[in-house]
C-alpha cells in the first residue's frame, strides 16, 4: 500500500518579514512502491503463479472456444446418449448427445464474463460510494452507509436470486443482479480505508492548499486506497463464477441450449447413477476457477499489503 508523507518545505531566511509571516508553503510527497518491483514480487509468489496460469488458461479456451472446441456446443447427436469418456469424446456425452467437453470450453464464456463484468459493475458503482462517504462523512456518510448496510442484511447470493428473477433469466440480468447484489462489499471496504486516509497529514496540506474535493479523491485519496480493493476485486471475482453457476443452476442464468457450467450440473443431477461423468466435467471448472482467482487474491493480498 501506498506510504503517505509531508515533506514541510523550510522558508528561506532571505525572504521579507511579510513573507515570513505568510503561511509555509508546503511540498506534498508519497512514496510510492514501484509497480515494477510489486509485479516482480508478484511473479514470484507461487500462488500468483499457479492462479495466474489457471485463470489464463480459462481466459484463453473462452476466446479462443469455437477453435478449441472439438464439437458444435449446442449440436444434439441421438446416436450417441449418455455416451462415457472416449477418444471420440473425452469427457463423454450428455442426454441430448452433445459433447460435454465443447460445453465446458463454451460455458467458460458465460461464467468468466459474469466473473468480470459483475466485478466491474460493483467497482464502478461502489467505490465511489464509498470515498464519498468515507471522506465527507456526516449526512452524506450516515445516507450512504444505511443504504449499503440495508442492502448487506440481506444474504449475497439470496439477493442476485431476488434480482435475477425480478429481471428475467438471462446472462446480462445475471451480471447486473451479481454486480448490484456486490456493490455493498465495496462501499464498505472504500469506506472504511479513506476514513484512514483521511486522517493522513498529507491530506491536510493538500486540503490547506486549496485543492478541489474531487481532485484530492481521484488524485490522492483513491491511489492508497486501491491495494485492497484490488484484492477484494478478486476474490469477488470468485463468488461471482460460483452465484452465476447458481443463478444457471436454478434457470436463472444463461437460456438453454448455451452452454454455462451451472445450467449442465443442472441437467446432470437428473443422471447422477447413470451418467456421473455429466456432472464432473463443469464442476471440475468451477472448483478450479474459483482457487485460481482465490490464489491470486491471497498473492496480491501478501504483496500489497504493507503489513506483510
């Protein structure tokens, strides 16, 4: 995290009487940890490493799907039911035929954009919220509080349900119900660090010279309290993959016949005796995708986190 400093700048004794009696001028500096030295420390945390390589991988087969994907997602095969592992078909068939390993590559898109652009929703929203509430406090803060408070009484993932079927299934309602149902998770993290922030001695100068309210919070204010928020970012990131899998699971997510590892787990608990290899596929996905994003929280964590 950003290490704040004021370096007082001394006046010169050349100067008139006036001058001295002026007020002191004062020079604001932070010392900030190199990018390039935090990004060397995060190549070297082997969490980052592994994470890294794992969220990659699934980043790369849901661009790159209808060249990897073996199969028509979507493309039903009567021929060839419920059809095990083979060379033909590596992770076998489901009950209309398709091939379950094109569905997992293919379902890759739906649960990594809800992923991302929920996150992105809650940061876009939340943040702000919260610097503005952390640092003007009284009414403002107390308004913006209660709300974010109301809105966290209610459980995470009964909350996107709510939303989800408030707004309809689909995949967009799904990233907007998962990144309204977050935006509570970063008001209070933004919050509670600018309230620290705040109290820096180098905010004080900078608000004694006159600077404006939204240049001290993007300029100064924002830049120290990033670190965990971009830890918090991620292992969100992961709640998200696992409300969408939740969300598709109950019919709440991605319509049939797309593809989306919760709407195939939801197919396979019908065949769990018969055909158990409909279910491990996209479960296998989701297990791994969620302790890849987790593995990088944690090395960001212990790479930002001065404490550490």
């Amino acid at each position: 995290m950003t290490e704040p400093s004021v370096i007082s700048a001394l006046p010169d004794p050349s100067v008139n009487g006036a001058a001295m009696n002026g007020a002191v001028p004062v020079a604001i500096g932070r010392a900030k940890r190199s990018p390039r030295s935090a990004a060397s420390r995060l190549a070297r945390e082997p969490g980052a490493i592994i994470g890294g390589g794992i969220v990659l991988f699934f980043v790369m087969l849901a661009l790159f799907a209808p060249v990897i994907a073996p199969y028509d997602p979507i493309a039903s095969d009567w021929g060839a039911v419920r059809l095990p592992p083979d060379l033909a078909h590596p992770f076998g068939t489901d009950d209309l035929g398709r091939d379950i390993l094109s569905r997992v590559i293919f379902g890759a898109r739906a649960s990594l954009s809800a992923g991302f652009v929920s996150v992105v929703i809650a940061v876009l929203i939340g943040v702000p919220l919260g610097l503005v509430a952390g640092y003007f406090g009284g009414v403002t803060d107390i308004a913006i509080s209660r709300c974010a408070d109301a809105v966290l009484a209610c459980p995470f993932l009964v909350l996107a349900i709510a939303l989800a079927a408030f707004l309809g299934p689909s995949l967009e309602n799904t990233m907007i119900a998962i990144g309204v149902s977050a935006i509570p998770i970063f008001v209070r993290l933004a919050r509670g660090q600018t309230l620290a922030v705040r109290e820096e001695d180098y905010i004080s100068a900078v608000i004694s010279q006159g600077v404006s309210h939204p240049k001290i919070l993007f300029a100064h204010v924002l830049p120290n309290v990033m670190p965990p928020i971009l830890v918090q970012a991620t292992l969100t990131t992961a709640i998200a993959v696992l409300a969408e899998a939740s969300l598709a699971f109950l019919g709440l997510g991605q319509l049939p016949p797309a593809p989306s590892w919760g709407s195939m787990l939801d197919a396979a608990r019908q065949f769990l005796l018969d055909a158990p290899w409909m279910a491990v596929s996209p479960g296998l996905a989701i297990v791994i995708v969620v302790i890849g994003f987790n593995l990088i929280g944690d090395a960001l964590n212990d790479v930002l986190n001065p404490r550490t």
